[in-house]
C-alpha cells in the first residue's frame, strides 16, 4: 500500500541507550554557577524541605553568596574542553558507542544543566530511538540522584505524543564485576604511589541522615560497597562521606573529619578513592585531591594520595558494556 502524501518520513527503528550523570556548569563563572545551582537546589528530590521555607533562603542567601566561591572551585579543575565531568561522561559515551557498535545508539545527558534528558531523548527519538536504557551512572541508589533522574525521563515522556519503551539501569553497588573493576583500579593506583599507604578510605558523597530513616537505601549500600571492595583488597578500608551542605545532621563521619583524625591515630600515610562517583569531577579533583589533601597533612600527614574514579578507562568500559549488555538482552542479540 502507497504511504499518504501526508505521512511524514521516518527514521527506521532503533534501540538508544543515555547516560545520565548528575550535571555541571557551563562555564567557571559565577553567573553560570548560579545557573546551574538554581536548578539542582530546586529539585525536591535533592532538597526535601518545604517550598515556602526553602525557596527564601535558596534565592535570598545561598544563590547571592555561594556561586563566586563555587565558581573559584570550579576554575581549579576546568579544562580545555570544559567540565572533567561532561567531558569524561561524553568519552564514556564514545567509548560505549564503540564497543556497542550497530547494535545501539549511545548518548549522554546530565540531570542538570546541558546537554538535558528531555533533549537528548528527544534527538534520540527524532533518530529513531524506539527502545531506549536509561542508565543512571550512579552505583548506589538515593532518591536524590537515581529516583531524580527516573523523574526526569518521566516529564519528558509525559511530552512526547509517541513515547519510547523505556529500561533503566538499576544500582550496582554490589555487582561482582563492579566491585573487582573498582578493587584493581585501586590496586594499581596504590602500585604506582612512591609511598605505602597506612590507610585507605572510600569517600562517598553525603547525604542528610534524615534520608535514611526516610527509607533511602544508599547508606547502606554504600556501606556494603566498601566493605566488599576492602574484602576485594585483602585490606581495611574506612568509609566517609564528603559535601556537606547545610546545618542538617548528614552521615558521618565526615570525610574531613576523617582525615584531620587519621594522623592522631599514627596514620600518616593514605589513600582515598571514590567508588561512588562514575567520573572525575568537582567533588574528587578539588574537593578530595585539592581540600582534602591540605587537611590530612596540616594535621601532621605525611604521604596523601587521591586515586582517580574509573572515568572512561578500558576496565571501565568492559564493565559497563556488561551492565548495558545484561538491560538491552532481548532488544539486541
């Protein structure tokens, strides 16, 4: 049968996969931070306080005197092409693209700032996207990262007249292969040190601890991430939890806390990894490597080290090839 004179063309079907990671400014300057800010602190999924409460102080305190510092932050880690954090999620994209091949068509987005979920899901349908894995890169679940994106993906939906089939990633915090990827990643940053660390700490990002007794899962599964990954190691490794923001009670200890206390106890030399965190960002170059390793030695370290995330490494990319492969089974062979 002739198609209509009406009917518009269309692309032939496609399976799509998105990787989502949290976001980043546009540029190091105040005014794209406070862009951006805006934007994450007015997602009631990170801030669970109420509108009329919290939105006087967002746009009355923190957006007018948070950005300038932030964007200093910033400045320290940006590179050539940009944000560590877009960049190393864009190279993960290609990376997976490359090893997927014809069998999907990879993307990435960021649940703040550019480029957006709805965008991309948009573009990939406009390509011919009509399955498509949303795959949060974030092991641990929280409501304020895994949830907020499933969100996201769902107002976009909510949009569209011919909507996708949608598969999301679920956490992997306790993954076999995940854990090991972390474990020799660690190992070989250690091998590579000119020192023998006396500590290792796996630093996650914090989290009110209201959260928990909300019914979030992600402090515990971050506790059993590290515990898994010092079992991997043959060694003890300390958990923490950095970014805290706020007066609210977050979970402890505080990763600065931590490593202020480290020295006292005859624990001169150390390490500290994020498992948490799919890429190098922010949090890890400035906050751990930079902030981090001024702490530890002004309270008499000796030896600091900051071992990189996975980022966009060959490990990396096997292991999740494997994790998109196992949520695409049945869509592709």
């Amino acid at each position: 049968m002739d198609k209509p004179d009406f009917h518009p063309d269309m692309a032939p079907p496609k399976i799509g996969i998105l990787l989502v990671n949290l976001g980043t400014p546009d540029a190091p300057t105040p005014r794209a931070v406070r862009r951006y800010l805006a934007e994450f602190l007015s997602d009631r999924r990170v801030v669970e306080l109420p509108r009329v409460a919290w939105k006087p102080l967002l746009y009355g305190v923190i957006l007018n005197t948070r950005p300038r510092r932030s964007a200093k932050a910033y400045a320290k880690v940006w590179t050539d092409r940009g944000s560590p954090l877009a960049v190393i999620t864009e190279d993960q994209a290609t990376g997976l693209q490359d090893r997927i091949g014809d069998a999907a068509q990879v993307s990435h987005a960021m649940r703040y700032g550019r480029p957006g979920i709805g965008y991309r899901l948009d573009r990939m349908k406009e390509a011919g996207c009509e399955r498509i894995l949303v795959a949060p890169l974030y092991p641990q679940y929280s409501g304020a990262t895994t949830a907020s994106v499933i969100d996201d993906v769902a107002a976009a939906l909510a949009k569209m007249r011919w909507q996708p089939a949608i598969r999301t990633l679920p956490p992997y915090y306790d993954d076999p292969l995940y854990i090991d990827t972390v474990a020799a990643s660690v190992r070989s940053g250690i091998e590579q040190l000119d020192f023998e660390p006396q500590a290792l700490v796996a630093s996650f990002h914090g989290m009110p601890r209201r959260t928990l007794e909300l019914g979030d899962p992600y402090h515990c599964q971050c506790q059993k991430t590290a515990r898994l990954i010092g079992e991997a190691l043959g060694k003890p490794v300390f958990i923490a939890f950095q970014s805290r923001f706020g007066r609210a009670k977050w979970f402890e200890p505080a990763t600065s806390d931590l490593l202020a206390a480290l020295p006292q106890k005859e624990l001169k030399s150390v390490a500290v990894f994020a498992p948490g965190f799919a890429a190098d960002c922010l949090e890890t170059l400035e906050e751990l490597a930079m902030e981090g390793r001024d702490i530890f030695l002004e309270a008499g370290g000796a030896d600091f080290a900051y071992l990189s995330c996975l980022n966009d490494s060959e490990a990396a990319m096997a292991m999740l090839e494997t994790l998109v492969r196992r949520e695409i089974a049945g869509w592709v062979d």
